[in-house]
C-alpha cells in the first residue's frame, strides 16, 4: 500500500487522543504509541524526500535563470 501522510497525520490525531482517554489499558497504550511512532518517523522520512525534491526544483529553476533562461517570470 502507497504511503498517504494525511492518513498518517489523521492516524497519529487519533492515537494521540485514545492514549489521552483514561479507558485505554498499559498494554493497548505500548502498542498505539510504537504505532504512532513508526508513523511519526515514516512522515518524517517524506518530508524529508518532498523537501529535497523541492530543493532540486528551486535550484534548477536558479540555474536557468542565471544562464539566461527567462521562460517563466517567478517572483522569488
């Protein structure tokens, strides 16, 4: 199954407010939290990608532009 972060993101909310909630036994509660935490470290790991993808972007834009490659007017 593809990674979704907003899925992601919606999973850790609500692990985060059923570890909140005072009817959650010791057991169940070790569980939610490795779940959330290997949820937390895949988001991490996208954003991670989705930034150096952004980064690469924003470089190669630079690059035409100081060779003189003027398609496109962007305004930073």
């Amino acid at each position: 199954m593809e990674f979704s972060y907003e899925k992601a993101v919606n999973r850790i909310k609500e692990i985060t407010k059923l570890l909140e909630s005072d009817d959650i036994e010791m057991e169940k509660s070790f569980e939610l939290f490795a779940e959330a935490k290997k949820l937390m470290e895949e988001c991490e790991k996208y954003l991670d990608k989705k930034q150096a993808e952004f980064n690469i972007l924003v470089e190669d834009n630079f690059d035409d532009r100081e060779a003189g490659n003027h398609d496109e007017d962007i305004p930073f």
